[in-house]
C-alpha cells in the first residue's frame, strides 16, 4: 500500500489531528454562527446587570458594563480568525517566495535572501507592533502587519530547507538536464513536494498568530474597544479578578483551547506526512 492510500486510515488514527481538528472546527463554526447571530449585542450596555453571575439568562456572566461574556467572546473569535488567516497569507506567501528564491539560486542570491529573513527575525511580532503603534497608532491593521512581517523568515526558513532537498532528487535534475528555467522547475516540481510542510507549518503559525493577537490586544497595541477582542477582556477583567474572576477565566480558557486545537492539529498532520511515521 502506497504512503498516499495510508494517509486516511492513519489520519483516523491520529488522536492529536481528530481533537485538534474538532477544536478548531468549533472556532470556526463559533465565528461563522456569530456573524448571523449572538444571545445579545457585544455592544450593548447594560449597568444595571453589570457582573452579573452566570446563569441561564447570561451563560457566562456579564462584564463590568453588563456585556453579555459569551457574545463577546463569539465575536471575539472572528477578530482572531481574520489577524490568523491575513497574517500567516502575508507570512507564507512572501517567506515562501524568499525561501524559494534563495533554494533555486544559491550563492550569493541564496546569502543575501536568508540574511534578510534573519534580519526580520530579529523583530518579534510584540516589538514590531510596539514599533508600528509608536509611528501609526494602534489598531488591529497594525497588529496584522507586525505578526505577517515576524511569519515571513519562519516560512523562508521551511521554503528553503524543504526545496533544497527535493532540488536534489532525479526527476528535478532530468528537468534541469531538459533545459527547464529555475522558475518553471519551483512551479511544477518544487512547491507541490512541499506543499505539505507548508501546511503544517501554516496551521502552527495560525495557532501563534491567535496568541499574539492577543497579547497585543492585552498590551492595547492590538484591537481597540469597543470590537470585542479575547485579549482586550483578560485586560478588562484584571479590575475585578476577585470580584468577578469568571471575566478572565472564559477568554482565557477560549485562547487555550483555539491555541491548542491548532497546535494539536499541526502536530498531527506533521506525523501523517512525516515518511518515518508513514513507515511506521
């Protein structure tokens, strides 16, 4: 049996790819079911039942406004959806187009590509949006910006080590041999081979993205009130951590849960295409 009709029976296998992909799956459904509905309006106001106890009328509480928590937090996760998807698009189409570049020219081409990804490196997403806020002002464009500008060295580093391996395989140097251009040959050879690896990498960067997101709406570099952020709520419920603690405690359970189900889904689908697992 082929490693290609394998990958079903072991993908069913895989508990890391099942709760990861069931946890993932419900972000995305809590997102897409918010933007048709929520049990109130994230932005109402409603002092009189401000920190108001979970009960049946309000799953999670309510907040020191009386926003209802569990709208908030449905309409908090598009915020983490939308800087995800941009963010790692920025990352994983331009470091994979460094990567590329520096694997099919070498020399002082490949040098100077992996020179500037370092370079970028260097700037983690919570110091470059420091950065862009100092400059721009703070916002969630800002906060897209900073996490795609720190993805695009991970891809390049994963673009590049993965091409330069399947580079040497025959069928790419037959078409060398043939007289195909480097650009032809990345095209038709070189990225449908590691394609898998830039999923798997993608899916872990998704999960990241989420995390800094909200970090830098915690800081009030990321999403500003009143668009509802998971970060933005653990900062608001600090004031009344004793008095309320359920305020922290749902967005803080709701990123463990989208970080983890991202990263168990990584990992999953890294040991699926793995061929050493495949072996196995």
């Amino acid at each position: 049996m082929s490693i290609a009709a394998a990958l079903p029976g072991r993908a069913a296998g895989n508990p890391g790819i099942a709760i990861g992909g069931a946890l993932t799956l419900a972000l995305l459904l809590t997102a897409a079911l918010s933007l048709l509905w929520t049990p109130y309006s994230p932005y109402a106001i409603d002092v009189p039942h401000r920190l108001a106890l979970p009960s049946m009328r309000h799953w999670f509480g309510t907040d020191a406004l009386g926003r209802d928590v569990v709208s908030m937090l449905m309409v908090g996760a598009q915020n983490s959806i939308l800087v995800g998807v941009i963010a790692v698009s920025v990352g994983l189409l331009a470091g994979t187009a460094l990567g590329a570049l520096a694997a099919a020219r070498r020399g002082w081409v490949e040098e100077a590509a992996m020179r500037l990804a370092d370079f970028t490196f260097a700037f983690p997403a919570i110091l470059s949006a420091i950065m862009l806020t100092a400059l721009l002002g703070a916002g969630i464009v800002n906060s897209i910006v900073a996490i795609g500008i720190f993805n695009v060295p991970i891809f390049a580093r994963v673009t590049r080590g993965s091409a330069k391996a399947v580079w040497q395989r025959d069928f790419v140097l037959a078409a060398r041999a043939a007289g195909r251009a480097p650009l032809g040959i990345t095209l038709v050879h070189v990225l449908p081979n590691i394609l898998s690896a830039l999923i798997v990498q993608a899916t872990i960067q998704f999960a990241n993205a989420i995390l800094w997101e909200a970090a830098l709406a915690y800081l009030g570099l990321g999403t500003q009130p009143p668009q509802p952020s998971w970060g933005r709520m653990l900062n608001d419920a600090q004031a009344q951590l004793f008095q309320a603690p359920w305020l922290a405690l749902f967005p803080g359970v709701a990123i463990m849960l989208a970080v983890l189900g991202l990263n168990l889904l990584g990992d999953g689908l890294r040991d699926l295409y793995d061929p050493r697992m495949a072996r196995r």
